[in-house]
C-alpha cells in the first residue's frame, strides 16, 4: 500500500450544462465547480490544461496558419489534381492524414480536415508535437516536464488507444504501485456529443457507463493506495447546431482570389483571416460586418480571453459566430454535424466542469488552465509522502 494517489480523469466535453442537473459521479466526487474554458477547440484547451497558461502564452492555439514559408505540405500538392470525389471523402482524408503526419514526423493529433489541396501550402500546422508528452508545449513547458524534472512516477493515457485500453493501461500501473500522479484521457463523449448533440439519452447512458468505469477503476486504486485524490474535469462543454451559415460562399463570391488577395481558414465556429492587400481586407470587412450570425472578435476581447497575438500568427481578422450557428462547409467538414464547441467561453454550453472528492478546492480555481495548480500541487504531496513511505528506516533512525 501506497499513501497518495493524485487521479486526474479528464472527460472531453463533459461541460457544466451536461452535468449540471445529472448526478454524474456524486457518490464519489460530490464537490462540483463551474469553470471559465478558453476560447477556441481542443487545439487550445488541452494545453492550457496541461501548462496552466493561457493560448497567447503557450501557443498552442487554432491547427492551421498561413505560413506559406513554413508549409509541410508541399509533397501533398499533386493531389490537387485528384478529382474531388475522392479527395474530399473523410476516408480518404483519414487514411492520407495518417500517411503524412508519418512522413513529417508530427507527433501530436493530426488531421487534414477538409482543407483543399489547391491551397495547402499556404498553411502550417501548429501541433506539430503532442501536448501529452514532456516538451509537448509550443512554448513552455507543461505538468509532464514537471513531473519529469522532479522524479515524479506519472500514467498518462495515449490518446491513440480506446477509452477502454486506457483504463485498462492505468489500473496496471496501479496495481503495481509503481506511480505517484495518474492522467487519464477519456474523448468518447465528445465525439458521441458532436454527432447526437447534447439532449440526446445517449449523453446521459454514457455518463453512466462512465460511472461504471471509475467505480471499477477507484476500486482497484483502494486496493494500492490509502488516498485518492479525484478530479474529474472537462475542457469545454457542446452546443447543438441549430443554423448553418455558409459563410465560405459569401467571401468566394467576391471579387477576390483566396492565396492573391486573402486567405482563410474556415473553423467550423470562427473563421480567420490574413490579408495580402488593402482592398481584401476593406472588402472582406465590410461582408463580414453584414453577416448576422457572427462578428469580428475586437481586439479588446481576444486580449481579455488571451487570444491576441501580436504577430497574427493564428489570423488578422477573427470572426466568430453566435453559439448554435455552424460554418458550413468549412475546413473543418464538409457535411453539418449536431453538436459543436469553439464558441465564446461566455456563452451557455462552453462551460467546463470540475468534480472532485476534495473539500478544499482554492477559490483561485475558475478556469481550466488553473486545474495545472491543483496537478503539481497534488503531484508535490504524494512525492513527500509516498517517499516517506518508501524510507521507514531513515525515520527511525531520525
Ligand atoms: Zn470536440
């Protein structure tokens, strides 16, 4: 038996609104708190969980940048002359995405989404290494550094593997006690939320399937350690797409080339923008400020939410849409799909959650870069005393 086992279980979309009126996990983490998320998708959010900062500081922000200089792709270009048929076939895109994020030795997430071939070399791609890994970060490290430079024995789930092979992974490791701090990474009600939307009795069936999992896996953790220290936490949360807005046809019908004149890329709840002339920028301003279901996102704003970037790396000009509205197509899909995220971190469904069995949680605890402090401070005490236990002998002796 160890004394302290820190257990971060992080549940993709499982946001306040989803949780909020369902008992999810009150038998064994009954404190619950509402947290502020960051503005943008998964890209943002995980490594502002996993460095405690925010996007302006790490950034790690939206995937794709113009960065025609910088581009990868340019061994992808042939493609362009595939008939569209094929290439816009998510099949294909997957299995392609596979190939290439092998050759260019990307070791994060990678998906080719559904940018066209035509203008792939006008972009980079941000996550070229994976957040869940020490030296994961653009910039800075994050907790895996942490533990690293501190000797502290850690699990982390690998996001490649099934939710399933991921609990299975870490109760080996605590049935072995060979760790002092666990992550595990569960994304299945996210993508479950993105395609049933989030009033479907699929949500609440899988947060009891969830349940079963923690109750086996809390059971196992008893067995080894005297304490365990919970957190059930979530990066964001899922709106249902009630409005698609075509907001690609409305700049393509301008008198403008995208890689002469502008370029964009088409998020599926913001579009970002870079300007190779004035009358672009002029023109593409003005059609936007006309589009009802969204807005440019001044300045100010992206400061206050620490998405202003002062080289423009990720866009010029940022459009976001109202929650429930989706870009489609966009170069994230091309077909509409019943639930999304990436809206302003104010709006209803974009609020994350934190369950936890501990009584104590600091008030400075409000967004989710702040569950780093709760990680390296829980990270610190199990050190101590699991190596207090590791050392009778020396404490007799003292
Ligand atoms: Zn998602």
């Amino acid at each position: 038996m160890k004394p302290v086992l820190p257990l971060f279980v992080f549940i993709d979309a499982c946001g306040w609104e989803i949780i909020k009126d369902d008992p999810f996990a009150r038998v064994f983490a009954p404190s619950r708190k509402r947290l502020d998320s960051v503005f943008g998708y998964s890209s943002a959010c995980v490594p502002s969980i996993l460095s405690g900062r925010w996007p302006e500081e790490h950034r790690n922000w939206c995937y794709f940048v113009h960065d025609p200089k910088n581009s990868p792709f340019k061994s992808v270009r042939p493609l362009r002359w595939l008939p569209a048929a094929v290439t816009s076939r998510r099949m294909f895109r997957r299995w392609l995405a596979k190939l290439v994020k092998v050759h260019l030795n990307f070791r994060g997430y990678f998906d080719l989404y559904n940018i066209p071939f035509q203008h792939i070399t006008l972009f980079d791609f941000t996550e070229k290494k994976s957040p869940l890994k020490p030296g994961g970060m653009n910039r800075g490290p994050n907790i895996f550094d942490f533990l690293e430079e501190r000797n502290i024995r850690y699990h982390v789930s690998a996001p490649e593997k099934s939710e399933a092979d991921n609990l299975t992974a870490l109760v080996e490791d605590i049935e072995t006690e060979s760790i002092d701090f666990a992550f595990l990474y569960w994304a299945g009600l996210d993508g479950l939320l993105h395609m049933v939307g989030n009033q479907s009795p699929a949500v609440p069936a899988k947060l009891r399937r969830y349940e079963h999992w923690l109750e086996k896996l809390l059971a196992a953790a008893k067995q080894h350690y005297s304490e365990i220290r919970l957190y059930l936490f979530s990066d964001h949360g899922m709106a249902n797409c009630d409005e698609l807005l075509d907001l690609k046809a409305k700049i393509e019908a301008l008198d403008l080339r995208m890689g002469r004149d502008y370029v964009a890329v088409y998020d599926s709840t913001m579009a970002r923008f870079w300007f190779l002339n004035d009358g672009a920028r002029q023109l593409i301003t003005q059609i936007l400020q006309q589009v009802p279901q969204g807005r440019i996102v001044p300045d100010q704003e992206l400061a206050e939410m620490r998405t202003l970037f002062a080289d423009r790396y990720f866009g010029e000009l940022i459009f976001l849409v109202k929650e429930g509205v989706l870009i489609v197509p966009s170069h994230m899909g091309e077909r509409p799909i019943r639930g999304m995220h990436g809206y302003h971190p104010k709006d209803k469904h974009s609020y994350a959650a934190l369950l936890t069995n501990q009584p104590d949680l600091p008030g400075e605890i409000g967004a989710i870069p702040d569950i780093f402090k709760l990680m390296t401070r829980d990270a610190l005490l199990a050190k101590a005393r699991n190596a207090e236990r590791a050392e009778p002998s020396n404490r007799k002796l003292a």
